[in-house]
C-alpha cells in the first residue's frame, strides 16, 4: 500500500502517512459503530473505479484487435457482439477506424454515450462548443485534440441518440503483435474510442 | 453487471468534481480510495444525503483556497467528511485522535 516506485523502478517501503494512518482510524471506529462495513468499501472502490473508466470498451477493443472473427461480429451488430462480453443494455454500433478513414462520435443534442463500455462523459463532450464544432469543423476540433490527420483522411461524424449510440474500433497501434489481450487492452483509452484521439504504443501511452 | 455508480457523485462538475485520469477516477495513494468508499458507503446506507456532504466538500475546499492551504482534493474531502460525521453526531473527535494515536504507536494494526 505505501510501497512506491523510485526512478529506478525498485521497490521501497515508505512510512505510513499521517493521512493514511488517520484515515484507517476512522474506518475503524466506523466499521465499529457499524456505519461502514470494509467490505462494502472494497466493493465499492472497485466499482467506481471500473464502472468510471472505460474498462468494459477496452476489451472489447482489444478482442476485436486479436480476433478476426470477434471484429466482423461486432461491426456487423456492435450490440449483439458486446453481449458475448457479458456487456449490455445499449444498442450500439461500431465504426471502425482504418488508414484511410477516421470516425468521430458527437451528441449534437444532448450527451448520449455508451456508459456502459466507457464509462461516464467528459465535461467537454457535453459541451455545446464540442457538440456544434464537431460537426461543422472536426478537422480543426481533432488537430486541437492533439490529432493530425491528413487531407486525404475522411472524417466520418456518428451523431449519437437515445436510440443508438456509437463507439470507435480504434486501429491497433503499430508494433504491438507480441502483446496480450490484456495488454493491448491498457492501449485503449476512451478518447480513442469517441475518436478525438488514436490508440499509442506502449512507449507513447506510458509517456 | 454491478449497477453503474451515481450520477450524482460521478457527475460533480464544479471545484468539488471527481480528480479523474482518461476518465478513470485517480486515488494516488490507497487511503483515499478509502474515504471515498466510507463516504459513498455511508450515503448509500441514508447516514446522509449526498447533497450535504458535496456542500461541506465545496465549503472546504472554498476554506482551504482562501487560506492558500497546499492540501491535496481528497485531504480536504477526508476534512469535509469528519466535519459532516461531527455535525451528524456520528463521530467523537476525540475518540478519533484516540484511535489515530493507537494506530501511530502500533498499538493498533487492523481496522477491525
């Protein structure tokens, strides 16, 4: 728990901090008092933490980087193809971002999202400026993300709705063939799969 | 699937919203993810509404700016979070400082 890493990546213990230990002192008085159980906050801590993140769309990503079969599937019926993943209740369609097309996802109306695969919306995709720029300029919205592409890459916008929501496949970044499933998986951000940015090498998405 | 989180905890915009990461909530160190928990735990179970610990939260926060206090988000939510337990009648300071002092000798290792 209080173990970090240094530059050289070795391990070292530190002491315990004055917040640490002050915050396991009011756990225990109110476990005590049995306001709190420990393990509901386990269980809560890790819900939020993979409930928050995009974690259920990564995997999905990366299945579909190392299964052929599994991509077809889920560009043919995104929402059938994430229900074999034990993810549900929206209907989704997925884009798929190749060499000579990059796909973008906006709500021009509201904030409708795939939640459930990544998780709860940034601020600013609830933003009115994301929200009308995306259409009117996406070229100059994505090189603001940080995401130059070239002239001759078409940009593709998938407005979402109450009905259906979309989700970019993101292409698989170069370099990464000896790479797990699991691996890849941390490669997915959910910027890459709203399409404001690509998925990295490893090198780069450590950076 | 687990039920997704609140909306209500995970969409707080203002100066009081979640510290997050790709979207990803960030504890940096374990001990705020346990505050966190004990505070959603609690408001789960009806100790409190979550609007009033999000109202002691902003006021901290609005506290430690005016102050220029360096403290890091989750130090003043641990501060909003003993101020509303205080103000419920849920936790005894001084049986706190007590039990932190169990904890710092050693006497005390486990939360149980």
């Amino acid at each position: 728990m209080s173990a970090a890493h240094d530059e050289h990546g070795h391990h070292h213990r530190e002491p315990e901090s004055v917040l640490s230990l002050r915050v396991r002192a009011l756990e225990s008085l109110l476990v005590e008092k049995k306001l709190v159980s420990s393990e509901a906050v386990d269980r809560l801590v890790s819900a939020y933490e993979q409930d928050i993140g995009p974690h259920h769309g990564a995997k999905v990503v990366a299945r579909a980087w190392v299964d052929p079969a599994y991509r077809a599937r889920l560009l043919a019926d995104g929402t059938a193809a994430i229900e074999e993943l034990g993810f549900g209740g929206v209907d989704l369609q997925v884009v798929e971002n190749t060499p000579g097309v990059h796909n973008l996802v906006v709500c021009t109306l509201c904030s409708c999202y795939p939640h459930a695969l990544i998780g709860l919306p940034p601020v600013w995709y609830k933003s009115f400026e994301y929200r009308s720029r995306a259409v009117r300029e996406p070229r100059v919205v994505l090189r603001e993300f940080g995401v130059d592409l070239p002239a001759s890459t078409e940009i593709r916008i998938w407005d979402s709705s109450a009905e259906l929501r979309y989700l970019v496949l993101p292409e698989r970044p170069a370099g990464t063939e000896r790479l797990s499933e699991a691996e890849l998986a941390k490669l997915v951000t959910r910027d890459s799969m709203i399409g404001v940015a690509v998925a990295q090498p490893p090198a780069a998405a450590a950076r | 699937m687990e039920p997704l989180p609140s909306r209500e905890i995970a969409d707080m915009t203002g100066v009081e919203a979640l510290p997050r990461k790709n979207g990803e909530l960030v504890f940096d160190e374990a001990w705020q993810g346990r505050i966190f928990g004990m505070t959603v735990a609690m408001s789960h179970e009806a100790c409190f509404a979550w609007r009033e610990f999000q109202a002691h939260l902003i006021e901290e926060i609005a506290h430690a700016e005016r102050e220029g206090e360096p403290s890091s988000y989750y130090e003043r939510w641990l501060h909003a979070f003993e101020q509303l337990l205080a103000d419920k009648g849920l936790l005894d300071a001084a049986a706190l400082a007590e039990r932190t002092r169990d904890f710092e000798s050693g006497r005390r290792d486990d939360v149980f």
